[in-house]
C-alpha cells in the first residue's frame, strides 16, 4: 500500500565525490557503517542497534579456503515477519554489514582488509567511502567491483581503480524506483546516501520482496478488505473477519442509498414492474465497467506509469473508451430487453440506460483514483466493491429518469 | 497471468559436480555459452542466435583502467518491449554472456582469462564448468566468486576455490520460486541449467522484472479485461475497447439471467413492492462479501501461499469467516431495513438474506479459485465482475424464497 502517506519523489542522485563535508553527528548511524580501525572496514552494529531482519549467508567460497572470523549469523531466513515485510521495512533491509575501504588505500591493502571482515559478497562490489572524522559519517566516494580488485595490479591506489559514479538512492526511495535503478544498470546492489553520506545497501532480491509484498497489499484494498500482514493460510477467521468487517459495513452504509433512489422511484416500478428486471444487469454492467478501469488505472499508477499530471489524459482516454463500450452494451441490452419480452419502450429504455450508465461510470471510475491519489489516500482503495457501490445507485436514477422519457405510462 | 498453461513444479537444484556427461548435443545451446579456446571462456551469441533484450552494462571500473575488447552494447535500456516483458521473457532474459571457466585453471589463469572476455560483473561470480567435449554443452561444476577471486591465493586451482554447492534453477523455473532462492540465498544471479548443462544466468533484476509484470496482468485479469501488453498512456481508446469489451460483453451475458430470476418473482415483487428496494444492497453485499475473498485468495495463490491441496482448509476457513461476517451484516441489515420503514416482516427478510447470502458468496468465492487452478484456467479471472455476476441472481432467489417463508402477503 501506498500514498496513505505522502509519497516524496524518487530521488536517484548520483554521488558527489568530493562534497564539503556535512555538518557533525553521531558516528554510528542508523545503518551502522561504522568504521573499525585499523582495517578502516566497517565493523558490524554494536549491541544498542536494531539487526538486520535477514540474515547474511556469503555465498562465496571463502570459508572452506581460510576460517575467518565472522559475526554469529542464522543460515536461513525466519519465517514469519521476514517473509512478509511491511512497507517500513525497505530502510531496515538495508545491509548494517557493508564493508568499505578508504582511496588511498593499494588494492593489495583493500584486499587484506576486505578479508579481514567478510561482507557480503552478494553486493558485487565494495563502497569506497572517506576516513570518517570525529562525528562524522563517511561519504561515498565510490565503487570497486570484486571483480576489478581481482584483476587489477596489487600496488595502485583504490582512488584510481574505483568507478566514482555510483548510482545512489535516498533514504525515501520508492521501491519501484530502486527496481527501475536495479534494471537500467543492472545493479546488484544500490547504495543507500543521506547527504552524501552512507547509510547502507540495498539488493535487488530485499526490493523484490518489498514490491511483491505491495503487489498483495494493493490486491488486497482492491478487493475491499485490509491487507492481511500474515500468511493467508495462518490467518484465524476471526483475524480474517476484523480485516474484512470495516470495509463490508462501510460499504452496507455506502450502498444503503439505492434503497432511497428505489423508494423515490416507487410510483414507476409500481406501474412498469418490468423495470425491476434490469435493475440487477444495469447496476452490475455500470459496476464492471468501472472496476476495469479502476483496477488497471491503480496498477499504471503503483508502477509509475500514470502520474497525477495525466488526469486529463486519463479521462480523456476512458471518456472515448467508454463511449465505444457504451454503444457496444446499448446493443447488447437491445437485443436482451427484446428477447426478454418487455415491449419497445422499456427495450429502448433498458439500451439507453445500459450505454449512459457505462460512460457514467468510466468517468467517475478514471477520475476517482487520481483525484484519491491527490488528496494523498491510497488509490488502491478504489475496489471493485467500492465503484460498484458508487455506480450503483447514481445508475438507478439514470435508469429511471430515462425512463421517465420513453416510457409513455410514466409519463 | 499464470495457470492457463499447464505449471509444472518449481524445480531448483542443486549441480551435481559430477555427473555423466549427456548424450551429444548441438555445441551452441539455446544460451549460447559456447566454448571459446583459447580461453575457454563462453563467447557472445553468434550472428544466428537471438541477441538478449537487455543491454549487459558493466558496473565495474575496468573501463577505464584498462581499454579491453568487449562485444559492441547498447548504453541504455531500450524503451517499449524491454520495460514491458511477457511472461515468455523469462528464459529470453537469461544472460548469454555468461563468462565461465575450468576447474583446471589457476586463479591467476582464470582471471586472465575474464580480463579477456569481461563478462558481466553484476553476477558477482563466475561459473566453472567442465571442458565442453564434441557435441556436449559445459556441465556446470561450481561457482567462485569475484570475490573469492580476489582474496586466494594465485597459484591455487579454482578446483579447490570453487564452490560446488551452486543453487540453481530448471528452464522451467517459476519466477514467484526464483524470487524466493534470490532471497533466501542472497544471490545476485541464478544459474539456469538443463541436466545439468549450463543453459544462461538469470539476475535479481530479471526476476523482479518478471513479477512486476505478472502483478500488473493479474491486475488486468482480476479488473475483468484483458491484459494491455502497452503502457497504458500508450493505449488507444480503441485498444482499450478491444481489451474490455469481451469481458465486459461475456459478464453482461452471463448477468442477463438476473432478469429471469426477477421475472419469475414478478409476483412476489408486484404484491411486496418494498421488496424491490432492497435488490441493489443485497446483492452488492455478497458481490462484495465474494470479491473480499477471491482478491486475497488469487493473491495467494500467485505468491504459492495457497496451493491445491489447502482446498478443505481454505473453505472451512472461508465458511467461517463467511457466518461471523453475515451475522454481522444481518444485523446492520435488519437497522437499516427498519429504518426504511417497510414492517417487520420485509424487515427480517432483509436481514436473514443478507446473513445467507454473505454465507452462500463466501463459499462459492473461496471454491472457485481453487476450482479454475485445478481446471488449468488462470484463478485470476475470477474477477470481481464474475464474483458478483455470478452471486447476483443466486442471491435474488435466496433473497425471494426466504421472503415467501417470513412475509404472510406473499405466503
């Protein structure tokens, strides 16, 4: 889920080597980039900090060459919370692990270093950072791959070996930013700056998971219940019934007006009873026509595709779609109404209604999450049942009003 | 979108380092990892094989301490195809360049031989694998990393620095499994083989790729229309029409037999005219009631929460869910039915068909999922459209027969 909160905009950055250094803080961030003299490697956080969630298996070969010392960690995820992370969670992800070395430092140097604390080798690459000074944390200065330690001559600098554009992402990052990063420059990690300075590491498998994760938690607002935050499977039906009674009441109460509209339309069901029949095809078509709209409008925009600037565009679009799908069904509700053996006027009545009630619905269902999106609520809340009931009650009293023309005992 | 073929089960193994070399084969596989003496390093793809949708930058600093020959690469991610893979992507997107080694060479040998071919360092390792004989791929043997590159010692026998317990994946390998093993293992690629010959390496970025676009189809699906295959901005009204209108025109079909229902209770309705009123909220309530479930259910099931054999557990557990939720709607039922002002009898009515119709869209919604998967449909149809739709008319005759019991008019 998304949007509840104000979302800040994406901000890659790329670093700046060689920026003026910020102003003093507490020299154990909240990532834990600690430096640990003399090997100038980040050590792993002191006992005072959170852990990381997962656990950091190398999946190097290293430890069957040489024992080194390494910090006491789990070989295989937990099940539960880890495998079902919450959004919070793409900041706790980050590696308190990453090893760095400093520029000036020889490949050679940079290597026995890099031995000494075993990182994590998944990352591909190591982080070039400065010394950090008294409360102050390190900036990233750069990247060197693995792969460019093990194939470079032993005696040169670190300065001269590093790549120093190294695509970064802020503390705020979208996932579905970092995942465009991921892909466009086929990362396998993505560092984690704040000012300049480094926060931590994020690989592409923990932005996997935060997306998959999203993916269910919007599925689950589409289809009108809060997302559940434990694996179906273990969910009590009580657990089961607190995330799902909100949104059924709310949306009993939402669509408690179709009583009215039908009350207030009594004298004409009471003389063309036949009007009754379309009610459930009528109310149920204006239904579905704004949940395809919906439910693909809030997939483009969790994936970035469509931003609030495309409103216009939108409706524009889902006016002219919905006008093609308009034509389509009034033909459709012809034909039926015929067959159903209703007479002419109710006939035309039923094929009029079916196409206003379906533009009707394009429109509210394309404005509606984007208009959701600018007041910052999460447009994935925009279900199915939600249009349904939005549609319903204002496509009865289209229904009849048409009626009221066409139909002459009306009248 | 997933289910409409055939699935067969995730298949991650494990290389055996050994095995017996497979019957003859054609030199140049599907991967194109074909040998490349001197060096023995695999060679890009030759003219004849389909070249890979994605550009292999390097992320490393090689570049520029050392010009060396590389494969002409586009520098950017081309727009359109590749921001939007099918599902057949998959095995397209399995790197080609994969640059392998023998267990026979010295560290010193094979990092002579990578400076030679630069392969793509966003894997973080090197596959080692066996001489490819005539006619026979390389089997794959182990992995070592760049990392593990760097640190041994130059002289030792990538043999012995090698890993042999590599995970990897079959060609048919589901991506929600693959993204599990990235996670699980902290991998930065997975090797794709076929008995054990090294077909290509698929990334983390691949794979995220992949379920982002199934999460987007499944989206489609479950909105009742077609998958787009275009960004949506892109799409023309007349694109969005064909996509829709299917559906749109099968669940106006299948919802015409709501009518037949209302006819065939046109007696019931002319003598009790209130109940009419009530039609729109009793079955939006169990179209939603049903959408609550089926949303989750399909979400699980794509993620493998849920699989075939939870049947029984699932709908006890939906069944239960299904009573406490219709209790609860009964009651906010029975309010509003008297607040309306239509006598007690219409009144329970109201209540007790809402309660039944909750209980009854709980069990359909939780069985048809399970029930399209064992059919070999994709779940993801059971959109809410066809929830609704199909729990509409049932609903009605629920709804008219309890009426017959409680309301004496009618009786």
């Amino acid at each position: 889920s998304r949007g509840t909160a104000p979302r800040s905009a994406p901000s890659p950055t790329r670093a700046a080597p060689h920026r003026a250094a910020t102003p003093p803080r507490a020299a154990v961030g909240r990532s834990g980039t600690r430096s640990c003299d003399p090997c100038a490697v980040a050590a792993p956080p002191s006992g005072g900090l959170p852990m990381p969630r997962f656990p950091f298996r190398r999946p190097d070969g290293l430890e069957s060459t040489a024992p080194q010392p390494r910090p006491a960690e789990p070989q295989t995820a937990p099940v539960g919370t880890a495998d079902r992370p919450t959004r919070d969670d793409l900041l706790s992800r980050v590696s308190e692990y990453a090893p760095t070395i400093r520029p000036t430092m020889t490949v050679a140097e940079a290597v026995a270093a890099l031995r000494h604390h075993p990182g994590d080798a998944a990352y591909g690459e190591v982080y070039v950072t400065s010394e950090p000074s008294a409360g102050a944390a390190p900036v990233l200065l750069g990247a060197v791959s693995y792969r460019a330690l093990a194939m470079s001559d032993q005696h040169r600098l670190i300065a001269g070996v590093m790549r120093p554009d190294v695509v970064t992402v802020g503390e705020d990052v979208d996932p579905e930013e970092a995942a465009r990063l991921f892909r466009r420059h086929r990362l396998a990690a993505l560092p984690v700056t704040r000012d300049g300075e480094l926060r931590g590491v994020l690989t592409a498998a923990d932005v996997t998971d935060i997306l998959q994760q999203e993916a269910t938690e919007d599925a689950a607002l589409q289809g009108g219940t809060q997302p559940l935050d434990v694996p179906y499977l273990k969910a009590s039906p009580l657990l089961l019934w607190r995330r799902r009674v909100v949104w059924m009441l709310l949306l009993f109460a939402a669509e408690m007006y179709t009583g009215t509209v039908l009350k207030a339309f009594e004298d004409e069901l009471e003389t063309v009873i036949a009007l009754a029949f379309f009610v459930p095809l009528l109310i149920g078509t204006g239904g579905n026509a704004g949940t395809q709209i919906t439910t693909t409008l809030i997939r483009a925009m969790a994936t970035n595709e469509v931003r609030l600037r495309d409103v216009f565009k939108v409706v524009r679009k889902e006016t002219a779609t919905g006008l093609l799908i308009g034509l389509t069904i009034a033909a459709a509700a012809l034909v039926r109404a015929f067959t159903q053996g209703v007479g002419g006027e109710v006939a035309l009545t039923v094929a009029v209604a079916a196409g206003a009630i379906v533009v009707w619905s394009s429109v509210v269902a394309s404005v509606l999450p984007l208009l959701l999106r600018r007041l910052r609520i999460d447009p994935a809340v925009v279900s199915g049942p939600m249009i349904t009931t939005l549609v319903d009650g204002t496509g009865l009293i289209i229904y009849f009003e048409i009626a009221r023309v066409f139909v002459t005992a009306i009248g």
